[in-house]
C-alpha cells in the first residue's frame, strides 16, 4: 500500500498519530552523541517522512526469488539517526495483502486489521520471505486479517549490505572444531577474530557503527509509519524479540499488538557476552535431549541404547573426520554445525541421526549432503555474519581481555562441551572491535505504557534459554506469557502446536489473552526415518540447511 502525501489539517492530524514521540529524559534511554532526545527526534522525522511517501509496492527483484503474489518496495531511513537529513539508506520490503476470506466458510468475509510485521531474528536474518507462510493452514487466519509484511533490517540483503570478509574465504570445509582446544589452536582463532573485526571496518567502513538494535528498533518505527499504521502490529522472533523489546521500551504508545517468539534475555547485563554463555549451556542440555531421543529408537538407528553410547557413536565419527573428512570436505567442524541445527529444531532430529548412523556403516553420502559446504551460499552467509557481528559487537561492553574469556569457558567447557568453544569463536571479534559501543538500553514499562503484549516460549529452548522469558514478562508490565512445557524448538508460533496457535490467533485476531501465565503441552517428537530411506521432509531439510 502506498500512502498519499496528506495535507491540510486532516492530514496534519494523521501524520502527528503515526509519529508521536515519546518524552525525553527517561533513565532508561542511553546517551544521545547529539545531546539529549537526538536520535528520538530523528526518528520522528523520519517516520514523519516516511509516512508521507509511503511505500511503492511493485514486482520483487529477481534475486528475492519471491512469486509474483508477493511484492516489494522500498523504505528510507537515516543511517545516524541523531543526523535524520544526513546519508539515507534503503530497507527492502515485501508484502502480501490480507485475503478478507474465511478459511472455513468461503462465503464471510474478515476485516482487514492492517499489516503484521514479522523479523525471524539473527541479527542477521531476513523476512523478505514471511509473506509466503499465508499459504499454510496454520496462518490462514492471520492471512486473512492481516497484511503479511517482512523486510531485510539494515545491512541485510540488497538494505544496505556490510560485509566484513570476502565470501570465498566463508563456508570452506573441512575445518576442526575441538572440544577443547589446545593453546596454539586459541592463539590462531584469536588471529582469526583480530583479522575478522579489522575487516569489518574496513569492507563497511565508519558506517558500521550504526548497525545496532537500537537503529533496528528505530528502523522498524518507521516502516510503521511507511506502512500507514497508526500502531504497530509484530512478531518478533528470537533476536527479534530484542529490538521488538526495544521498540516496546522507545515507543509503547505505537504498540498495537506485539509478539515475542521465543525471547532473548533483555538485562543489560545480559547482553551479549553473558547471553552467550548462557546459550552454550542450555545448549548442552539440549544436545542430550537429542541424544535421548536417539536412544530410544535404537533399533532404528543404531547409534546406542543410551545416551551416552550415541555420544561415543557421535566421538567415534568426529575422529574419523578428523583423520579423514568425508568428501575431502565434511570435517570436524561441519559435523559439529549440522549437529547443532537439531539443536534449534528437532524436525532435524530423524535425519541427522539417519546420516550419522549411515556414515559409521561406510556410506558418507547423508552425512556430506547434510553437512557439506554450500558455496552457492556463501555470500548470503557472509553477509548475515558480518550484520550479525556488527549488532552485537556494537550493541555492549564485551570483555577485551582474552584471559576472561578463556576462564570463563574453559569452566563452561568442562559441563558444557558440545557447543561452548564454538560459540566463543563466532563472538570473539567483539573482544577487538574496533569503533565505538553502546551501552545497552534497561528494557521495562510501566503500568498503563504499554497494552498487553504475548510471549511465547518453549521450556528447554536452547538458543534462547527459557529464563529470558520470564525476564522479559517480568520487565513488560501487563504482558502475558505462554510456555510450551518439556519441549525446546526455536520458535514455536505457527509451528505444530495447536494450543500455542491458539493463544496467539486470540491475541492477534481478537486482542484476547490467558491469565498471566499459560502452559502448553508439548507438540509430538518426531518419528524416525530409516537409514537408506529418503523422504520429502529431507529434501526440505537439505534445501532449508543450504
């Protein structure tokens, strides 16, 4: 939808509804480089600006590879909020409009009630796809009510991509992944991250410091106003529910309905160094819930009758790619990657059992299919690297000492093997960074700031641990929380369970919300696959891996 330019007192009268500023001075909102409120009277001209231009809605770029129902447009922002007429940049949009049809009487029509935003996280991922879930029985009622609206944050994609290495050097295999690393190998890695932070500034330039959550909260006020929407309408998901936190603390008043999936601890103390410790124990735990799941179909499978015997067949596979990678090109490190995608989602699970299981029986071929390199992929992955680095590096404090480092998750390490290095390589930039951080804003409403808000969460969730969800309820007065009991995918709301579906369809389609606090029953396990056998779902799962 694009909006005309409004004018007279009519008009006046809208555009000041779609950009209201919240008052300055508030303890909570971080120093401003251009004095006090800076960056919020920025952001309220170009809200102001973009809800006059609107959003020209046409045929997506070739390279969305998005049907033609799907459309995209354009949306401007400040670079430097605090310098709102200074450099501009482009944020890429895509949009289905509601269908207004009843998925179960053809004959009803529903009420458009306007557009829903949808980020999937990162930092570093993009929604340009979302639009796309309206066609699943699980959206269908939202897509009927609702604009299905995603976009690529800044940095991402064709929104002003950064870049910090050449994508050739990214995605090469095969590589080691250590449990426990010997000095040498940590005195590489710590070259590595040194090399890697230095190219940031240097493929970005200057302007990498603007990529932070806080500018991804404000970016997506003004795709509110862009999109003609007095308030807004989000689901944020994983890191999206940060900077939809954010945008909750900065604007509440433009809140009409918003949704936190699966939700990233919001302490100021948390982000990001802590988060990230906390998230290779949680992963841990989540790794022996695999393992378990293994076991019990080991008649299956094959990989051991308890956990621990899936965790030698796991060992016994790591050193023989190790010794020799599979294909010249699945080592160590690719194993461990693959291996931690069931740790997000369990759908993986039958799979990656059925590929590791196939691989000490002598056939390589699942297991390279699986975890191999994709390097038709590589520039998008470098590209979601480098946004991901930047917002997080910018976004805190981190420790510039490696020897903190080193101490904490060497004692992490000893209960949390499975993904705690790893996570230290991928955030060890941050210790190098080289342009200014922020300090990271105390996310918390107060009583009649903000209408009620729904968090979703899965109890044994593991790339975001369930303690930042009750975090973020405890921060987010009125908000409601609903948890999906014993289980731990990524995501949980349009997923297979029906009861969390149904909490969020009563929130988003009528406003209606459980008591404080609401449990789910966890949705079913998966069922195994066969070794040698090749389904649907796998030929899904290769595609989403790549």
């Amino acid at each position: 939808m694009r909006a005309a330019v409004l004018y007279g007192t009519a008009g006046s009268l809208l555009l000041s509804a779609l950009v209201t500023v919240p008052a300055g001075g508030d303890p909570r909102w971080p120093g401003e480089p251009f004095g006090p409120g800076a960056d919020t009277r920025g952001t309220a001209v170009a809200a102001q600006r973009a809800a006059a231009a609107g959003v020209r809605f046409g045929t997506c770029a070739k390279v969305e590879d998005l049907p033609e129902n799907v459309r995209c447009g354009t949306v401007s922002v400040p670079l430097d909020y605090a310098r709102p007429d200074g450099r501009q940049i482009k944020l890429t949009v895509s949009r289905v409009k509601a269908t207004g049809k009843d998925a179960k009487n053809s004959k009803r029509k529903v009420p458009r009630q306007g557009a829903l935003v949808y980020n999937p996280g990162g930092p570093g991922a993009s929604s340009m796809y979302f639009p796309l879930v309206g066609s699943l029985p699980e959206w269908k009622r939202l897509s009927a009510a609702y604009d299905l609206v995603g976009y690529a944050p800044r940095g991402v994609g064709r929104s002003a991509p950064i870049s910090c290495e050449d994508p050739k050097q990214r995605g090469k295999g095969p590589t080691q992944s250590p449990t426990h690393p010997s000095e040498s190998y940590k005195k590489e890695r710590i070259a590595e991250a040194k090399a890697y932070a230095r190219g940031c500034l240097k493929r970005s330039g200057t302007a990498v410091q603007h990529y932070t959550s806080l500018n991804n909260a404000r970016d997506l006020d003004v795709v509110r106003a862009a999109l003609g929407e007095r308030r807004l309408t989000f689901i944020g998901a994983s890191y999206g529910t940060y900077f939809g936190a954010l945008y909750a603390t900065l604007f509440p008043s433009h809140v009409r309905r918003m949704v936190f999936d699966s939700a990233v601890n919001p302490d100021p103390e948390q982000i990001w160094y802590r988060n990230n410790l906390d998230q290779s124990a949680a992963f841990e735990i989540r790794w022996a819930d695999f393992r378990a799941w293994v076991a019990r179909h080991d008649d299956v499978y094959g990989l051991g009758a308890t956990p621990d015997e899936v965790l030698h067949s796991y060992e016994t596979a790591r050193a023989r790619l190790a010794a020799s990678p599979a294909g010249g090109k699945v080592g160590p490190g690719q194993l461990q990657g693959a291996f931690l995608q069931a740790g997000y989602y369990d759908d993986y699970w039958p799979h990656r059992a059925q590929a590791l299981s196939a691989y000490l029986k002598g056939d390589p071929k699942p297991l390279i299919e699986q975890a191999g390199p994709y390097p038709e992929a590589a520039a998008e992955q470098e590209n979601g690297n480098a946004v991901y680095t930047a917002v997080e590096c910018n976004d805190a404090p981190w420790p510039t000492d490696w020897r903190t480092w080193d101490r904490d998750n060497t004692r992490l390490a000893r209960k949390a093997p499975f993904e705690t290095w790893d996570n230290v390589w991928m955030n060890l930039p941050c210790a190098y960074w080289p342009v200014p951080r922020q300090q990271p804003l105390d996310v918390r409403t107060l009583p009649g700031e903000l209408p009620p808000t729904l968090i979703l969460a899965a109890e044994r969730d593991a790339a975001t641990p369930y303690e930042g969800a009750t975090a973020l309820h405890r921060r987010l007065f009125g908000s409601v929380l609903v948890t999906e009991k014993d289980a731990g995918t990524h995501g949980i709301g349009g997923g297979p369970n029906k009861c969390v579906n149904g909490h969020l369809d009563a929130y988003l389609l009528e406003g209606r919300l459980p008591a404080r606090h609401a449990e789910c029953a966890p949705h079913a396990e998966p069922k195994p696959v066969r070794p040698g056998s090749r389904s649907k779902d796998l030929e899904k799962d290769v595609k989403k891996a790549s």
